[in-house]
C-alpha cells in the first residue's frame, strides 16, 4: 500500500467512522499525546525505567501506526500529499547530507 493510498483510506475511514477531521490544534494535541505513549514505552522497553504492574499495553508498533494515523490525518486535512512531500524531503536531505554523514568519524 502506498503513503497516498493509507492517506485515502483514512479518508474513507473519517467519512464513515469519524463523522468529521478534529480540528488542527486537537489533533497535533492527540499526535503529541501519542508520541508520549511510544516514548513511555521507549524508556522502558530500551531504558531505564521499568513498565508498572498496571501497563499492559507495550506495543511499539501499535503505538508507531497511531502516529501515522493522526499524522495522515493532519495531512488529509491540509490536502498534504505525504508522498510527494516524503519525496521533496528525500531530494533536500539528499543534497544536503549526502556527504555528510559517509564523513562522519563519529558515525564508523
């Protein structure tokens, strides 16, 4: 499935399940509140900290593809084509880095 066509069927899924987008300050509010729950499980999964008797949720994945959702959402609404954009970023990134990171002693 391409990012255009995930972008599509979140549409559909807003449109038949959602009622309607959340505004744009309410879902970079649930897309923060998301990133949260990934770097909970982040710090303790790979960290320090260790997971209370009461988290039973402990799934990077789960977490990743809410994420993604709010994000395509947040996209749909703006009419971002997060495909087109990825392959800007790419093509910047390239030209930007592309020596960069192969130099970097920090890095071997």
């Amino acid at each position: 499935m391409t990012i255009t066509e995930v972008q599509n069927e979140i549409d559909l899924w807003i449109k038949k399940y959602g009622v309607r987008y959340f505004n744009d300050l309410t879902n970079l509010s649930i897309l923060m509140e998301e990133v949260g729950e990934l770097a909970r499980i982040y710090a303790r999964k790979f960290g320090e900290q260790s997971f209370k008797e009461t988290e039973t949720k402990h799934s990077l994945e789960d977490e990743m593809a809410d994420i993604l959702f709010v994000l395509m959402c947040m996209a749909n609404q703006n009419n971002i084509n997060l495909e087109d954009a990825m392959r800007k970023n790419l093509a910047k990134k390239t030209n930007r880095d592309s020596k960069r990171h192969l130099g970097n002693k920090k890095l071997k």
